[in-house]
C-alpha cells in the first residue's frame, strides 16, 4: 500500500502545500510565491510574509489536495517545516498542520527545512540507487551549508557561511546592479551576456575550514561601482547608467561559484563521498550546476529539477515520507525552530 504525505512549508516567502506518495512522486505541488509582494522592498518583509501566510495556506492546501484527487482520510501523515526560517512565517505553517493533524487524526511530523532541500533529490525520476555518504551542498536565499549525509537521515555539518548566504549575495548584489528582486536569476541571465573575467573579484578560501563568505565578494562590487562612479551613493541613487551589469554579474558569480564547487568537491574528496548534491535555490544557476560537473569529473553530481530548486512543500513532504518510515512521530508541543541547523 502507499503512503501519502501532505508537505507544508511557510519558511520565508512562498506559502506551499503538496501531496507526495512513497516519498518520490508527487501528486500535486502548489506554491503560491509573495515574489512580487517582496519585490517592492528588495528583500522579504518579515510581518508581511507571515500576514500573507495566514491568508494563503488553506487555498493553497485545498488545492494541493484537490490536485492530488485526495481527501484527508487518504493522507497518513502531515509533515511541515519546523525550521530554521523566519519565525512568524514558521508559526503560520505549523499551528495549521497541527491543527489538521489534531482533527484529521494525522500523524504530525515536523520537518528540517534544509532537509528538505536534499529530499528535493528524491523526486528526481531517474535518481540511481545512492551510496552514502554524499556530500550535500544546500545554497538558498537563507543557507549556504555543507553537509556529509552519512546515511538516510543522519547528518554531519561540515561548515556553512559564516555572514551572507550565497543567494542572499546574489540578491544585494543584483539590487546595487539594479536589477528586481530575486536577484539570482536576473544576474544569471545578466552574467550569460558578460565576461567573467573582466573584474577580478576576490575569493575567500578561509583555508582550514569548510565555512564561506561572501560579504567581502558583495563589498567588491559595491567598490567597483563606486570607483566607475564616484560620486554614486548605493542606496539612495538610482543605479548609474552606464554600469556594466553583465561584466559584472559574471564576474560576480564566476567568483562565488569557484569557491562553491571547489570546497564542495574537495570536502568530499576529503570524506570519501559517493556522489555530490547540490540543492536550494542557487542550485538552479546553470553556470554553477556546469561548473560542478566539471570540476567534480567522475564524481557523479545530481541536482534536482530546476521547479524543485526553490522552496516548495513536496521536499518537505518527501523528507516526511523517510522520517515517517523510521518511525518519527511529533507531538502537538513542537515548536518552530528558526534557526535549527541539520
Ligand atoms: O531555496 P530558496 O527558494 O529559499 C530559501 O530557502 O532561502 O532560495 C532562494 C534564493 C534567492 O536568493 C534567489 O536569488 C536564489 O535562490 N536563486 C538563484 C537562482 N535562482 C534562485 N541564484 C542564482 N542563480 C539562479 N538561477
Ligand atoms: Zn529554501
């Protein structure tokens, strides 16, 4: 018999719900972003989000189910996204899971949010058997975090980012270069049509420890753009004209993907990995998906469909499906964990 899980996710600015069956196919997978809502004020909005949540997550539940052709009576478990993300948003997703589970009699399980993000592999139709360890890189708007996943559900952090997280760098740089907000896909299509070379921006290998940076990399720019135009003030002037955004986007990204895939395949050179993951929202950056799989040569690489790169709740719902196997059950008095790390 197969076992449906309902997956809710309200970490940060997508309200999501999805129906998942054994853990790798998805019924249905609705995601209502407040991308546009946000764009406004270049960055998530904490108390709009959570306000936007509270309108938006029973449509979206309802139509997750509907989607699926399923009721309540043909679910086996709810699974929602605990942590880590911003708290008010958190809070939104887990008191309506609780709530159905209570009156649905649903098992509830709450759910790694970056956990997630690495069960979005699984709903890869043509995922292989996986040999652990795998070394897994998760690069979202919020985290840029390397995990040895030593087993199905065991974990060992390695290093993460110890200022911006990757994403977050793609976006306050695409907003110094003027560009909407996200800015990871806008400076992706910008950077297509630059030089990499053309800026040498720093890296910061932080030799001795698998943490990141990106803040000086962010810096950098901020400083070229004022070194083309001084008297440019960021923040308040419109971006100059006349700014060489595609020059700069590649350069920009071709420095942060470099030290992504090189730590990346050197941790798990260093810790004998099988393969590598790469998943989050920055996984969907083609340049950076490219480079991987070069550098890491016979390594096998695997990222999930560009769709699953971002948040959504059929992750959330595919990592609940193995939890609900090995046996987790949460009770009505978890908490939301804003800032839980795998
Ligand atoms: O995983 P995600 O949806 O949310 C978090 O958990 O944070 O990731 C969103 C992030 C944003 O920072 C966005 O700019 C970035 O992923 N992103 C990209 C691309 N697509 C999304 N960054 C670089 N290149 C892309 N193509
Ligand atoms: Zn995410």
């Amino acid at each position: 018999m197969s076992t449906r899980i309902l997956g809710i996710e309200t970490s940060c600015d997508e309200t999501a719900a999805a129906v998942v069956e054994d853990g790798r196919q998805i019924l249905s997978n609705v995601v209502a972003s407040q991308v546009d809502l946000h764009a406004q004020y270049g960055g998530v909005f904490p108390e709009v989000a959570s306000r936007v949540h509270i309108e938006t997550i029973h449509p979206v539940i309802h139509e997750a189910l509907s989607k699926a052709h399923v009721s309540f009576d043909d679910l086996h478990a709810i699974a929602v996204t605990r942590g880590p993300g911003l708290v008010g948003s958190l809070l939104v997703g887990l008191n309506v899971a609780k709530g159905l589970a209570l009156g649905r009699e649903l098992p509830l399980l709450g759910i790694n949010h970056l956990e997630g993000h690495i069960y979005s592999l699984w709903l890869t139709e043509d995922l292989p058997e996986i040999e652990f360890p795998v070394l897994t890189l998760v690069v979202s708007g919020g985290h840029t975090e390397l995990v040895l996943m030593t087993n199905r559900l065991t974990y060992e952090r390695l290093g993460g980012t110890i200022d911006d997280a990757a994403g977050e760098a793609f976006d306050k740089v695409g907003r110094l270069l003027g560009l909407p907000y996200p800015g990871g896909p806008h400076m992706e299509k910008a950077a297509a049509e630059g030089d990499p070379h053309s800026y040498n921006f720093p890296r910061a290998w932080l030799e001795g420890s698998w943490d990141f940076s990106f803040s000086g990399l962010k810096t950098a720019v901020l400083r070229e753009i004022k070194r083309q135009f001084p008297s440019h003030r960021a923040g308040i002037d419109e971006t100059p004209s006349g700014l060489p955004v595609p020059n700069l986007s590649a350069s920009f990204q071709q420095a942060a993907v470099e030290v992504l895939i090189e730590k990346a395949v050197q941790a798990a050179e260093q810790h004998e990995a099988k393969s590598v993951f790469i998943a989050g929202g920055v996984s969907a950056n083609t340049a950076l998906r490219n480079a991987l799989r070069k550098r890491a040569g016979e390594l096998p690489v695997f990222s999930p469909p560009l769709d699953l790169c971002t948040d959504n709740a059929a992750m959330i719902a595919s990592a609940g499906f193995y939890r609900f196997e090995s046996g987790q059950r949460d009770g009505m008095d978890i908490d939301a964990l804003p800032s839980w790390l795998l």
